[in-house]
C-alpha cells in the first residue's frame, strides 16, 4: 500500500507576531496610581486611594511606545 505524500508550501509573507504594549511607567500597567487623602484645614494626609492614572489615562499601556 502506497502513502500519500503531502507538501506544504511555506508562506511568501509570514505574519508577524503581535508586538505586546509596554506598560505604562508611573502606574506599572494597572491604570491606578496612589493619591493621597488629606482632611482638615492644615491638609493633613489621613491615607491614599485609588485614582486614575493621568499618563495612560487607565488602559495601561505607554502612550509614548
């Protein structure tokens, strides 16, 4: 019994590899940075919070690259 032989033909143009963003430096790739909270008349700091990051406006990823 004979086998069939099978040829592939390698692509002309091969697509490239998607290239992933690089993070975004301030926020490290979250889109949140750390704000800090402050009360009173003398604005005390009581504690931080979450708040968007300004540089990649929260997707993450450098705007710069």
């Amino acid at each position: 019994m004979a086998t069939k032989r099978t040829t592939t033909k390698p692509q002309k143009n091969p697509t490239p590899d998607p290239v992933e963003p690089a993070p975004c430096q301030p926020c490290g790739g979250t889109g949140n940075v750390a704000i800090t909270v402050r009360v009173g008349r003398k604005r005390r700091p009581v504690g931080q919070q979450d708040g968007l990051c300004l540089n990649c406006l929260g997707s993450g990823t450098d705007p710069d690259a």
